[in-house]
C-alpha cells in the first residue's frame, strides 16, 4: 500500500504513481457501487462456505471480531533508494516505514448488505464526512484525496490476489499473464469438454456391447466355478497328503535330532583328540629342537677352545710361543701347555688308548709326562692294563715298576747355569709330547682302516677296496719336528720363531684329533 504522504508507489515496480483524476473526483455512490461489485461474490462465496461449518464456529467468531484490536503484524516494503528520497527527514522515513501498511477495515467482516455498503462507504469517505447530519464545511486537500484513494487501494487488495495500487505496465504485464492464464484454462476447458463427449459417445453404443461381455462373463464365471470345485478337490486331497508329510517329517526330525546328538558327542571327541595332538606335536617339536641344540653342542670344543691370535696358537685364551718383539709371560706359556697336555689325554681316554712308554700327568701350569723304561722280561710275565686309568696313564702295576723318567712340560725362562737342566726336561717333555701326539695319530688311522674293512664286510663285498691310509694330522711329526719344524727352544731361546710356529701346529693337531672325537661321538648317539 501506499503511505499517507503525496507520494504512491507501485505495489510491483515500487515506481512513483501518480492518480488518476477519476480516482480523485470518485463520488461516493460511484464508490458504493465499485464497492459492491468487488464484495458480493466474495460475501457470496463466504456465506456458501459458511453453511458447511456448525454453528459453534460463527458464534466463535463472532467472539473474536467483536474484541478486534490493531494487527499485530505489518508488512512493510520499503520504496526504491533515489536521490529524491535518500535526502528526506526523519519525517519522510517515518512516512516510508509505513507506506505498506494495510489497514483491516471493518468491510471485510461479514455484514448484511446493507451494512456492509454502509460501512465500506464510511470507510472510503472518511471520519470527517460522516460526523453528523450538519458536518461543518471544510477546504478539500490533497491529503484527502491520498486518504480517500489509499483506503480503496486496501479495499481492492483485501478482495484480490494483487496488491494496489499498480502503474500502467505493470498492470498491462498483470493483464497478459492473466490472459495466458485464461488461454489455458480455455484449452484446459475444451479438453474436458472434448473428452466428456466422447465418453457420451462410448456409452450409446456399449449396451450391445456389454450384453456380449455379461454372457462371456457369465459363462466364464461358471468355467471358473467349475474349476473352484476342481481345485477344492484337490486341496482336501492335498491338505491330507500334507498331514501325511507332517508325520514323516516329524519321524525324519526325531531321527536327525539323534544323528546331531551323536555327530557333537564325536566332534567333541575329536576336538579333545586335536587339542592333545596339537599338545603332543608342540611337545615333540620342543623336544626335537632341545635334542638338535645338544646334539649340536660339542662338549669337547666348550671345554677346549682351540684357536690363534695372530702367529700365535692359542688354547682357551692362552697363548703358546714366545717372539722377541711379543714376549708372552712363561706363566701363560705353561698354562696353555698344561691345558693342551689335558686335552691330548681326554681323547686318549674317550678312544680307550694307552700310550706306550709314558704316563701323562696334566697338573695346570706344572704339569709332567713321565716316560717309562721297562726292563727287557719274559713275555709270561707280562700283564695288560686293566682299568681305564692304566690304559690312559700307563700301566703302573701290570709289570715290575718301570724305570721312570719326569719331564717337565713348563719352565721357568732363566738363564742361569743352574737352570740348563730344567729347559732340557722341558725341551725332552715338548719332544715326548710330540710322540704321544704321534702315537694317537696312528691309533685313530689305524682304527678308521678296520672301520672301513668291517663295514665291507658286513655288506658282503666280494672284491674289498681299502681307500689309501691317509695321514690324520695334517702336518708330519717326526721326533722332535712337527710340519719340518723342530721344538725345541735350545739354551739361549734364540730360535723363537721356529718354537712359535711348532707350537701354532701342535695345536692345530690337537684341534683335528679334537674334531674326530667328537664325530666319533655324534656318530655313537645317532
């Protein structure tokens, strides 16, 4: 709506409108008549729709509109910004704030014609011209006129879907799309009406038609009634085939209860048996993995660690030899001396041999080998050794008592006159050591040939081929040389090279006898 300024606006474009004449000369029964024209079918389509509703529903609402106050809420559509009106007072925004405003008059309540007639015409005219049958007279102004025009604008809006007042074109757009939406409705209409003829046309000609559909409808009704007693046959015959089913099913239910009662009795047999064998196959794996550790462990290589330190040999971490520019200290020396001696007599005694004219006797960094001369005596009078310690030792009691010889195995390293014959003990002891050394050397070659020769003759071989005696040790001994290196050290110790190196092969002797005992082992637990 517009506001009560001199200013009206274009309820669509919100364009500045300027009033027609007519509007402003509009007489009041002209008015009444415009009034009446746009209110009847409304009050007429009211009154009809009324009539659908009980009568509680008017008295309610009669109720509410007779305590009618102001409206709570107003639509307010602000004018187009211009630099006409971006200028104005507080007074022209006050003006703007309100010039949507659509007041609801009495006219839209339902009153009797006559009434309502009256009322939209007091309405229209205004508060000044119906005061009174001798209202005084006044000046018409502009505002009047702007009254007069915005109380019909909210008259016409009450009672349209458009809200005024609206300026030429848009009012020649409204008026287009109006046409548009007649132009349907008219195609719409022909539509209908095309279709109501033909259905008007079908049903004169279709009484032949349905008779024919009745009697073929008839007759396959009684077709169909027919095969309902066909097929009601069948469902007895059916329902008792069924009972019949019931029963077996019940019979092969009761023996698929027993058959699942004894598949879990045998599953859960098999599930203890599966949880003891998955028991026992982790026992056994356990079991065969601790077999093949101490199967793989080698007691004789823990005990006897035989390896090299540079040109030295070494037997647990002790060395054996002495160079000018390494001088190891003679304890060491007799250490490692003493732990080879013991090492020599260990394979002995696992291979039960007993060496010939000596005794060893493997006391740490003292330790001796006594070499024993027998005296020449009648073979009768001869006994072999009876205890392990007698054939690893030598005999002590078999015989008469031997001559015995001691020779040392350790020295002290002094030069002094005193001690010539100490280092030749020790030089006679590293030469017997040689020749035990020697002595177990043949036994085991000796042992593996006869080895070699049983095992032919258990697979029954015609023709024996005995492999070719190969040396043991892998560096020749021949008295006091080992590998063509003598070792002896002499008085002044001046060939220490010679003694280093023929120490470095006594143990590299010792280390394969080593390796052959413990084969001869593993091949006794296998």
């Amino acid at each position: 709506m517009a506001t009560a300024s001199s200013t009206l606006y274009c309820q669509i474009c919100r364009q500045q409108i300027r009033l027609d004449g007519t509007i402003k000369q509009l007489h009041p029964a002209a008015l009444d008549v415009l009034i009446g024209s746009t209110g009847n079918p409304q009050r007429g389509g009211a009154s009809a729709s009324r009539l659908a509703y009980p009568q509680e529903r008017r008295a309610r609402y009669d109720r509410v509109t007779a305590q009618a106050v102001s409206p709570i809420h107003k639509r307010t559509i602000p004018p187009p910004l211009d630099e006409s009106t971006s200028g104005g007072s507080r007074g022209d925004a006050q003006l703007k704030a309100d010039m949507s405003f659509i007041e609801i008059t009495q006219s839209q309540v339902d009153f009797p014609p006559g009434d309502q007639t009256e009322q939209k015409s007091r309405d229209v005219v205004g508060p000044h011209e119906t005061n009174g049958p001798h209202p005084e007279p006044r000046q018409h102004t502009l505002a009047d006129d702007i009254s007069k025009a915005e109380r019909l604008f909210s008259i016409l809006s009450s009672h349209s879907d458009v809200d005024h007042p609206i300026c030429t074109e848009c009012t020649a757009i409204l008026i287009n799309g109006l046409k548009a939406r007649m132009n349907n409705a008219t195609k719409e209409r022909d539509a209908y009406a095309f279709f109501l003829k033909n259905i008007q046309q079908h049903n004169l000609s279709a009484p032949s038609k349905d008779a024919q559909s009745l009697r073929a409808h008839k007759a396959n009704a009684e077709s169909a009634y027919q095969k309902l007693l066909h097929v009601e046959r069948q469902v007895e015959q059916t329902k008792a085939d069924i009972a019949q089913l019931n029963e077996e099913i019940r019979a092969l239910e009761s023996s698929e209860e027993a058959f699942w009662l004894r598949r879990n009795s045998l599953d859960e047999q098999l599930h203890d048996a599966t949880i003891q064998l998955n028991t026992l196959q982790q026992s056994f794996s356990h079991d065969h993995r601790r077999l093949e550790r101490l199967q793989r462990t080698n007691v004789f290589n823990d005990t006897f660690c035989v390896g090299h330190d540079g040109s030295f040999g070494t037997i647990n971490g002790l060395r054996l030899g002495r160079l000018p520019n390494n001088n190891v200290e003679w304890g060491e020396i007799n250490a490692a001396w003493g732990q080879t001696l013991l090492l020599l007599a260990t394979v002995a005694e696992r291979l039960k041999y007993v060496f010939q004219g000596y005794r060893l006797k493997p006391q740490g960094s003292t330790s001796r080998i006594e070499k024993l001369d027998y005296l020449q005596q009648p073979p009768d009078q001869t006994r072999p050794p009876t205890t392990a310690r007698e054939r690893v030792l030598g005999p002590s009691t078999a015989n008469p008592e031997p001559k015995v010889t001691v020779l040392d195995l350790f020295s002290s390293g002094e030069m002094a006159i005193g001690r010539v014959l100490n280092h030749r003990k020790f030089d006679n002891g590293m030469v017997a050591f040689l020749d035990c050394l020697s002595q177990v050397a043949r036994f085991v070659e000796r042992s593996a040939l006869d080895e070699q020769t049983n095992k032919a003759s258990s697979q029954r071989m015609t023709t024996v081929r005995t492999t070719p005696k190969q040396p043991v040790l892998p560096y020749v001994i021949d008295n006091d040389k080992i590998g063509g290196i003598s070792i002896k050290l002499g008085m002044g110790f001046g060939d220490a090279e010679s003694f280093t190196r023929a120490c470095k092969y006594v143990l590299t002797c010792c280390k394969f006898l080593l390796a052959y005992v413990s084969n001869l082992e593993n091949q006794r637990n296998v």
